[in-house]
DNA sequence: TCTTGTGAATAGGTTCACAGCA
DNA sequence: TGCTGTGAACCTATTCACAAGA
C-alpha cells in the first residue's frame, strides 16, 4: 500500500469509528462531510488511500470500508494478538479509565493498573488486574505490555514516564498536567482539558 | 500580529505551559527542541511569530517568552475576565475532571457541574457548583458558559452535544467515546484513549 | 445522473542555510 | 563565537475539476 499522509490516517481512524455508529448500508462522501465536517474531497482521498475502488454511484458500502480502515491499521477488533496497555496512577481519574468501557472492542487490551497505595489496590475492586508501582517493571516485562496511561500526580509525572521508557514502553498517553520531556524512540501524546480549550479560543 | 499558523499556535502553548516547568531565567531554541522534540527551527519560527525579538546569543528570556505567548493568545492566567466552562455528566471520569487542579491558575474558570441524577448532586461535595441537567439551558445563559466538557454516558453523547449547541455553547471538549456530528459553528475536540493509541501504532 | 477516484493546482508548514546581532 | 530571525527551498496536505464507471 502507498503511503499514507499521517492526518488521513488519523481521519480514516475516526472514520471507523463514526461508520459503526451508522445504522444504514451505504453512504457517501457528502453526508460524510456533513458529519465530520472535513471536505469531501479529502475524504475521498483519505479512502482512495485504502486502494480499495469500492465506491460507486450511490457511495461506499460501510461494512466493507469499515473493515478496510481496520485491516490497514491492524486494529482488527478480533486481533489474535492484541497490544497490551496498563494505566499508571489510580487516583480519581486513573480509576474512572479503568473503569471506561473504552477498551472494549479495540485493539488493545487493558492488562493492568498500578498504584503506590497497597491499601487501593487491595480494596479496589476491578476486572482488571492491579499491582503495586514496585512491581511496575516486572509486571510490564512479564506481561509484554506495551503502552501506558499516565495519570499520577503531576509532581511524579516526568519521573513516572522516564522510568516507563526505560522499561520499553512504546508510547505514553498522558493525563497529567505537566509537559513531558522524553527522547523521540517514546511516542506521547498528552490529553490536557485546559490545553484542548485554550486552542479553541486561540483557534483559526 | 502576523497570522500565526494553526500548528504554531498549539506549539506555543503547549511551550507556555512547558517554559512555567523550567527552574532558570533563559532557555534557547536547542534546549527547547531537545524539551519537546521539535525542530529547532521550527521553534525559532514559532516564536518569532511572536514579533518579540527578545532573542540573544544566550537565547531567550523565559518569563519574558512566557508572558508574550500567554497575551498573545489572551491567556493570560490573571485575565479579568476568564473564560466559563462547565462539565456535563458527574460520572467517575466527570467527578475526577471536576476535581483535578487543571483549571488552577489557568484562563479558564470551571463554572458548574451537571447530572441528571439529583441525589448525586445533593450529596456530592465540590467547589464547583452543582445543577441538575434540567437547569443547563438556564444555567448556562445565566452565568454566560461558554465552553463545555462533556462526560455523559455514550447513548447520550449526541444528544447532549446538541442541546449544548442549541444553547449558545462555543466548544466541546468530547470526553465520550462517540464521535460527535455537530454544525461546524462550534469547535470539537474529542480526547479518547484508544483513539490516541491507535494513533500510535499507526503513527509514522 | 450521481458519485468515485485522481492528476494538477494550490495552500500550508517545515527546514535549510546564512546574514546579522550581542 | 553562539545565538536568533528569516528569505528561500522544500515538503506535505488539501482542494479543484473533471474523466470514467455504475
């Protein structure tokens, strides 16, 4: 497959998810502009990317696009191997992620929590396995996990995350406050309330 | 000012954010790429946006770069007149949202918290003040929100997001897992996990 | 007639490379 | 000497406009 442009990726990663919230058969690239708001002709693109000439005069057929996204970014919700993540801080945030039915259907794979607090993890109750932060490199190793959620305390946040990378973790997403500063082998992508909403009012 | 260019713009506040992390008075264009892992002169540029020419031989100043990022884009954290947000839907993830120190020190003032559940709001203790979700439309016109973060349940996401339109709101932070169609009048910034993961292994 | 798919044109951003300043 | 600031070149992405297919 060509290259594809990394914002089309990112659409056509989008796209999956707002073509199962559909309800019908076919659609086209206007009504998909019309909900998404991007140009149809970027659309059309992004899909042409796909190489899979499956359109005709009355749209794409969604289930087959659908499962086109999902192949060409290997997050076939059926994977046999799915990438395994682990969410680091199980303070109030950290425990409603655990909680999200996010994870369900994707990819990836929730495989463990982690807190300092031993008396937290004793009593939390959670379908998904928690450890102490002390066993945060064995476990990651043992497990294979791949990707982590960050959400402790800001103070421990640059900390937290040099320790991650230097147990082989992949990528970061971060839910603390703070800018992490980490070398370019580590993807990070922060999520940050007041970031998102100060670039809606310094916006184009 | 000159146009700054979109990508510029959340560079620069993401540095704003990152210069009030740094312990000395200058930094220069290399330190900064080493920080965050842009290019160098794409740093230099950004800031030269600015129109500061604060720049020397030992780089710039930081509190001065600072203070020009957070006024260029009125962001200044002792403005007079903040920018009034609220959360919509007091889940687990809602009440950690409502909780967490973000806001503090920010342009952004968190306003109020909504729930459809009475009792919750009744019993749940908060600095932020608590309405039920009948009271949105008067609330919001009332205290002049302008922005809203939304953490309802999934099968109400849309719905919300519309009323939330409807009634004058000029940006969603989208905390659900749905990918929202809304009129382009209003800017939607979806923040969700297994989207940014996803993203990841995709990524070039 | 409607829509896709795509060359070609355009717009938008980044990086190079170096003049100029402290 | 060591840095900034910026034209110019380059690269990336979006949009136009239309041929071709159903």
């Amino acid at each position: 497959m060509r290259k594809i442009p990394l914002p089309s990726k990112k659409r056509l990663i989008t796209l999956s998810r707002l073509l199962s919230q559909l309800e019908k058969p076919r659609v086209t690239s206007v009504e998909l502009s019309e909900l998404t708001g991007w140009g149809e002709a970027t659309i059309r693109r992004d899909i042409s990317c796909l190489e899979l000439h499956n359109g005709c005069s009355n749209g794409y057929d969604i289930k087959i696009l659908r499962d086109a996204i999902c192949s060409a970014f290997e997050i076939d919700k059926l994977a046999s191997k799915k990438h395994l993540c682990c969410i680091v801080g199980l303070g109030k945030l950290g425990e409603a992620l655990l909680e999200s039915s996010a994870f369900e259907g994707s990819s990836f794979e929730l495989a463990a929590g982690f807190d300092t607090n031993f008396n937290k993890i004793e009593i939390m109750k959670s379908s998904v396995p928690l450890f102490p932060t002390l066993d945060l490199e064995k476990k990651i190793r043992q497990l294979g996990i791949e990707y982590a959620v960050l959400s402790v305390p800001d103070e421990k946040a640059q900390f937290m995350a040099e320790r991650l990378y230097s147990y082989g973790i992949k990528g970061i997403v971060n839910y603390t406050n703070i800018v992490l500063s980490l070398p370019k082998e580590i993807k990070v992508e922060s999520v940050n309330t007041v970031t998102i909403l100060t670039g809606m009012i310094a916006g184009n």
